[in-house]
C-alpha cells in the first residue's frame, strides 16, 4: 500500500474528505518526526510503539571491491508492533 491509498483507505473509513484524511496523515507524519528527532518515545497502545537508538560508527567493507570503509554513528528509528497489531497480523 502507498500513501496515496493509504489516504483513500483512512478517508473511506472515518468517513473524512481525502483532502482532510492527507491533512491528518501529513500531521500525524510531521508530529512524530518532530518527537523522534528530539528522542522522544511515541506508544500507540494496541498498535505500537516508535523509538530511536543510537548506532555506534563501525567498519564495513565495500562489496564490490572488498576495501574497508567506514560507517559512520547514526540514529535510526525503530518500530515495535504492539500486542494487538501483532495479533491481528497473524
């Protein structure tokens, strides 16, 4: 599924405009960007929970040449289903 009907699928649902469902979608995208990037947790009870670590800088090798590189630190964003998502999945 893409964004565009990811869109139709929530305005189909909640009986919303699709300008309206983008507008909730772009906020809903904005605001929990907004919280990571100050390393806040965000916890949807029943769906899950977004977080950030923090990976630490290490070495790697290119594949196709084979030479060393270096990877550099980063933060990156981590999803964790909650039990209901998970149960609804399987």
């Amino acid at each position: 599924m893409n964004k565009a009907e990811l869109i139709e699928a929530i305005a189909k649902d909640s009986k919303l405009s699709k300008a309206d469902a983008k507008k909730a979608l772009d906020s809903f995208t904005t605001t929990v960007s907004k919280a990571l990037k100050k390393g806040d947790r965000i916890a949807l009870v029943g769906f899950g929970s977004f977080s950030t670590s923090r990976r630490a800088a290490r070495k790697g090798r290119n594949p196709q040449t084979g030479k060393e590189i270096k990877i550099a630190a980063k933060t990156v964003v981590k999803f964790k289903a909650g039990a209901e998502l998970a149960k609804k999945v399987n």
